[in-house]
C-alpha cells in the first residue's frame, strides 16, 4: 500500500483526491494538509510514501514548502500537483527537490502512475516536463 498525504488548502480537492487515488486499492490517502505548518505536522506523526503538493498554498508557498520538505525529509518523494502550467513551474520544483510536477488537467491514470512511480523510484517527469528541463 502507498501511503499520500495530500497538501491542497481546498478541502473539495483533497476530498476527491483522495476518492481518486483509492479507487485502484494499491494507494491510500492517509492524511492532507492545507497549509505549510499542517504539512509537516502530519509528516511527524503519520508515516508517508508520497507527497502531493499543491503549489498554491496559503501562507508559505508551495516551493517554500518544497524546499523545507526536502532539507528535513531528503529522500520522501515529492510531486508537484498545480493549475500552473508545466512551462511556468516545473523546472523551478524539480530543481528544488521535486520527483515530478503534474498538471491538476493531468487523467486519473496519469496521477496513479506518477503516485506509484515516485513512490518506487522516486521520480516521474511527464514529457512537457522533461522538454522544459
């Protein structure tokens, strides 16, 4: 089973995030967050796989909170889910720490296949995503 914390301050996106990510049984949705402090709150109570990290969060931002995320939890993967187009964004969170940066237009399977692949080896980078890099 993967485990996901979903990072989205938006609870209706979180909620089918979660639906979605469950539907094939391989991966769980075990906590979300919206914001920076309930991001690492959860990491340091609940263990997780993956994380799912919307770039616009309240507060701190999502690549503030990347970069935390990455000096105190180096080796957890870290996908990027944002409305921002590749071109704008991806490159910026991949040097960052990223293992992948995926548009929120992105299908269902697209979603689990970067979920499982980060969750493995740690990275997945769509083709837009590698073109920009």
């Amino acid at each position: 089973m993967i485990r996901v914390l979903v990072a989205d301050d938006h609870a209706i996106v979180c909620e089918g995030l979660s639906q979605v990510l469950s539907s094939d049984g391989d991966v769980q949705v075990v906590a979300t967050a919206a914001s920076g402090p309930d991001v690492f709150s959860r990491l340091r109570h609940v263990p997780v796989d993956v994380v799912l990290l919307d770039l616009s969060m309240p507060g701190m931002g999502g690549v503030e909170i990347l970069k935390h995320l990455k000096a105190e939890w180096p080796s957890l993967p870290v996908l990027v889910f944002s409305m921002h187009p590749e071109d704008q964004y991806a490159v910026r969170c991949v040097k960052a720490g990223a293992a992948g940066y995926l548009s929120k237009s992105c299908d269902k399977k697209v979603l689990l296949d970067a979920v499982r692949r980060a969750a493995s080896s740690g990275q997945f980078i769509t083709p837009a995503v590698g073109e920009c890099l």
